[in-house]
C-alpha cells in the first residue's frame, strides 16, 4: 500500500516490488495459455454450425428459385444465379439474395454447388469446403454439405 506524508507526497518506498509485479505476469501467462485454445476451440466449432446453418438457408432459397424459375441453376450457373439474373432463364424473381456478389462461407471460400447432385436422392449439392478449403464435395475432407 502506498503510504502518504502529511503533506501528500508519496513515499519513495510506494509500490509494487518485482516479485509482485512476476506473480501477476506469471499468473496472467497461465490464464491466456489456458483460455486461448479453449476459444479458439469454440470459435471453430461456431464457424462450422454457422456453415451447416447457412447450407439449409440456401437450400431455402435454392428452392425459391426452383419455384420461379421450374429448375434448380446449373453448375455453370452456380448459386450466382440466386443474386443476378441469368441470361437464359425466364421468370426469375430475384436477386434472391442481399449483396452483389456470391455468398461465401464462414472461412470467405466460395460455396461449391452442382446441379444436378452426384449423390442418388438429392437434386444439387451446395457445400461448403471447410477450415482448411480442400473439401471439394460432399465426401471429401471438412466439407459441409447439404443433407
């Protein structure tokens, strides 16, 4: 504690000595070392609910699409079709999508999107290639697909 003269200058023995200041530092060190992965653990794990929320949110709009249009777009089309018009499909009542540009995932990849779907009982696969960006479809690597 710091101490006062009576005439309100401090003491020269006021302070914090340098074990004190060490055992904060040390004390410090030991939280960040133990809360930083633990967050970093979460925030990965959000990303990827965030992507398997977004992949049946473009389903969504994926199929009010195909109620306009009568098909789903193209793979040449891709999911840019869902925010400018394509020039060679009538009905379109878009942009389906905010923004200008096509939407990206949680980790700002591309959406990988064919259509028709590779996989028997799906119409198009919309996936997301992950963390690492090297999935490239529904069986390869982290990549988040639609169900």
């Amino acid at each position: 504690m710091m101490q006062r003269e009576e005439t309100g200058v401090i003491a020269p023995d006021a302070g914090f000595t340098l074990l004190e200041l060490l055992v904060v530092i040390a004390i410090l060190g030991l939280l960040v070392a133990f809360v930083a992965p633990a967050a970093l653990r979460q925030l990965g794990g959000a990303r990827k609910t965030v992507a398997a929320q977004q992949v049946e949110r473009l389903g969504s709009v994926l199929d009010l699409y195909k109620l306009d249009v009568g098909t789903y777009p193209t793979t040449e089309q891709g999911i840019t079709a869902l925010v400018s018009k394509p020039s060679d499909v009538d009905n379109w009542n878009g942009p389906y999508l905010k923004g200008e540009q096509s939407p990206k995932d949680p980790w700002n990849h591309p959406w990988l999107y064919t259509s028709p779907s590779e996989r028997p009982g799906h119409d198009y696969d919309l996936c997301s290639p992950g963390p690492d960006g090297k999935g490239t479809g529904p069986a390869q690597g982290d990549a988040i697909c639609n169900p």
